[in-house]
C-alpha cells in the first residue's frame, strides 16, 4: 500500500502557474496603453494641468507605497 500525500498536486495548477505570467502580461499592457493614452491627453490640455496631473500622480504613488509599509509591518 502506498502512502499518498494529503496535498498532492493537481495538473490544473501546473497549467494555471504557466498561464499566469501570459495574463500578468496583458493587463500590463492593457494598463501601459490607458497609461499613454490619458497623459498624451493630458499634455494636450495645456502646462497647468499637466502640474496637476503630475502632482495627483504622485500623491497616489506615495499614498500607495505607505499603505504597502505599513501593511507590510502587520
């Protein structure tokens, strides 16, 4: 009689672990174009928005980075 692990692993999880990268891959780039397309808009409205496009983004990428240390340290 042989012994079979409780958690053997299952082909359909071998499938998805290749499939992830490719998706990974396609929601960045699906995020790349909106990225390009919404600055190329922004640039076309003019330099003060242009500021405060750049200032918005850059308050959302410092909010995030503190919400992903202090998440961390949990």
């Amino acid at each position: 009689m042989v012994a079979v692990p409780e958690h053997a692993p299952l082909a359909a999880d071998a499938v998805v672990g290749l499939l992830l990268p490719f998706w990974q891959l396609v929601i960045g780039s699906l995020v790349l174009v909106a990225l390009v397309v919404s600055v190329r808009r922004l640039a076309r409205r003019g330099p003060s928005r242009m500021t405060t496009g750049l200032l918005v983004t850059a308050a959302a990428i410092i909010g995030l980075a503190l919400i992903g240390v202090f998440l961390e340290g949990r």
